[in-house]
C-alpha cells in the first residue's frame, strides 16, 4: 500500500503514524512525509503495531525505544518514560559538572540523565539508585547501549537508605515531585502503564526534595514541579531557580 493512502486512512494522530511508519520501514519519517505517493508500506506490518497505539498504550513503550537528548534510549514499562522537560536539567548539569568526577543520580530511572553525563564528560563517573529493580536493569541496559557502563554503579536501593557520600561532588536528579492529591488528574496513559511511584511526590510534592536536602551535598541540580519555585526558596538556602521554554520554573540548582 502506497504511504499516502495510510496516512489517509490512520485513525491514529499524523505525527503517531509517521512515528510508526519510519519504524516499521527505516525511512526518515520526514522523507516519508514528503515522498508518501512513491513509497510503498506495509500495511500489515503497520496494524499490528498501531493497534497497540489505539488500545492507549503509550507510543514510546510500543516502539520499546525513545530519544532524549539527540539519543535513542530503550524503554519498558512500567519505568518512566524520559520526558522532554528534562533535556533542560541536563542541558545545565553539562556544563555545570564538567571539572568533577564523582556524581549521584538518585531516581535514575531508565538512566537518561547521567548515560548523557556520562557521554559527554569523558573522565566524570556516577553513581545512580533507584528503588525500582526494572528501572535499574533498564539504566544497565542503557549504559551498554551508550557504552559508559564501566562508569556508571547503579545501586538498586531507596533514598532512604544510608549512602556513603564522602567522595561524591554533585547530585543531579529528576524525583517524584507531584502531590499525591494531583496524581488522579494525569493523563489515562500514564496512570495505566507507567510506575505511579515514579511520579509521586507524596504529600506536598516535596518529600524526596526534604530527603535529599538530609544528603547534605552541593551543588545539587535538580528538575522541579511548574509550581515549586516557592517552596524550594522555603526549603533550601540558597537556590537558582531556571525557567523552561515556557517560562515555567523548571530547575532548582542549590549552592
Ligand atoms: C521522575 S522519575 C525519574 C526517572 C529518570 N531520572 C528520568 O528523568 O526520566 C523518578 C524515579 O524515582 C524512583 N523512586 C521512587 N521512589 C523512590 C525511593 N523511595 N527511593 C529511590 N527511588 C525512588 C522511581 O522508581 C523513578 O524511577
């Protein structure tokens, strides 16, 4: 079947069919987009995967591969999928951190944040935790992909946990920061297929900020809450608060 005629056709959104359509054939999705009358797909192919997308399973766990940051990363459920917000944090911790050489990541997830430290910092090692064993067997897997896991020790353990943090030069990382209130309000996808507790700031959305404050180390660089700017003002002393692209607080980094 002719591209043109499917994309015609899909019931799914223009963006999620040629996501789809690039998969399924290895064609730049912007070629398909501009060339749809000559290229040939397979409609088959495109089904089975596509009804997966309907069913409202989250595209990114479907294709089992995301990209964050310019690279492709595999992703699984239940661990958080990367989102773009993020790219912000770490397009900051790049620059901040490139004369140390130890860092912390807690709540490493599918392991974002320090494989692309690591990539880009050629003498920095991390230290990552996360209380999910899937997320942490993700990070490993993700490390392999990058090839920086002879950098980078994950340690599947809670925050809470005693961490020896005598050689460690900077934190940075994305926590759980919404209120455990608000989590009913997000999206259907998510509630259905990504780790609730991926997201789940408890109380006041601040719980793993207060734990890591307890860490004691500097500079922290941490993703915050649109809402939270007032709150780490309250909690921490001397705090840089960084808007996104929508001139949303975004990023808290503590001196
Ligand atoms: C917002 S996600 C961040 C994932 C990844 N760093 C990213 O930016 O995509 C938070 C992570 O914290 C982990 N987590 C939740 N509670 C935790 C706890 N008590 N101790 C350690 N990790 C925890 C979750 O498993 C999840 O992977």
């Amino acid at each position: 079947m002719k591209a043109s005629i499917l994309i015609k056709q899909s019931p799914l959104s223009l963006s999620d069919t040629l996501i789809l359509l690039e998969h399924i054939t290895n064609i730049d999705k912007n070629t398909i987009y501009l060339h749809q009358k000559d290229i040939d797909v397979d409609f088959e192919a495109f089904n089975k995967i596509a009804i997966n997308v309907l069913r409202g399973m989250p595209i990114q766990y479907v294709l089992k591969k995301w990209w964050f940051f310019g690279e492709e990363f595999f992703v699984k459920p239940p661990v958080l999928i990367p989102r773009p917000e993020t790219e912000l944090l770490v397009e900051y911790a790049i620059n901040m951190v490139k004369d140390f050489k130890i860092g912390f990541e807690p709540f490493v997830g599918s392991g974002i944040i320090s494989i692309i430290l690591l990539k880009h910092i050629k003498h920095l090692k991390m230290i990552a935790t996360d209380i999910n064993k899937e997320a942490c067997k993700l990070t490993l897997e993700n490390a392999k992909l990058h090839n920086v896991e002879n950098r980078l020790l994950v340690l599947c353990s809670d925050i809470g946990n005693a961490l020896d943090s005598s050689n460690i030069d900077f934190i940075v990382a994305n926590p759980p920061y919404i209120p455990t209130d608000k989590l009913k309000t997000l999206d259907k996808s998510v509630l259905d297929y990504e780790d609730i507790k991926a997201l789940d700031g408890k109380e006041d959305g601040l719980f793993f900020y207060k734990s890591l404050k307890t860490l004691n180390i500097k500079p922290m660089i941490l993703e915050i809450g649109h809402d939270q700017e007032k709150s780490m003002r309250e909690l921490f002393d001397n705090v840089d608060v960084i808007y996104d692209y929508q001139n949303h607080p975004r990023i808290a980094i503590l001196k």
